[in-house]
C-alpha cells in the first residue's frame, strides 16, 4: 500500500470519527496536519531518490563515453605507427 493511499484512508477515518465527536477539533486538526507533513516528506524524498538515480545513469553513461573516445584515440594512435 502507497502512503499516500495510506494517508487517505487515515483522513476517512479521522473525519469519520471527528464526525462521532470521538475526536476534539484541535486533535484532529493536528492529526491532519502530522499526516500532511508526512506526505509531503514522502514526496520529497520520492523526488530526491529519483533524482540520484537519473545523475547515477548520466554519470555511467558519461563514463562509457568518455572511456569509448579514449579507445578510438589509442586506435588512431597506433594504426599510426604501422
């Protein structure tokens, strides 16, 4: 289960409850509130590990490059002293 689908079904059953009166306002408030500052810290931290990943790819793809064109030099390098 997503958290976000687990914080969504929390928010049903806080606003089922609050609508019990089991809850008092200014503890659900902040409930609601806990629950959307962990969201939100999901998301950024969602976004910060896919960000990792793509510099990860793009430094091994540099990489791979950079060793290719150092190999084709080498070649020329040594089809010249034949």
């Amino acid at each position: 289960m997503s958290p976000f689908t687990n914080i969504h079904l929390n928010l049903h059953l806080y606003l089922f409850l609050w609508s019990k009166r089991v809850f008092t306002s200014r503890s659900t408030l902040t409930v609601l509130l806990l629950a959307l500052l962990l969201f939100v810290c999901y998301v950024i931290g969602s976004i910060i590990k896919r960000d990792k990943l793509e510099n990860t790819f793009e430094l091994e793809d540099n990489y791979g490059e950079v060793e290719e064109s150092k190999l084709n030099e080498h070649e020329k390098s040594s089809t010249n002293y034949y």
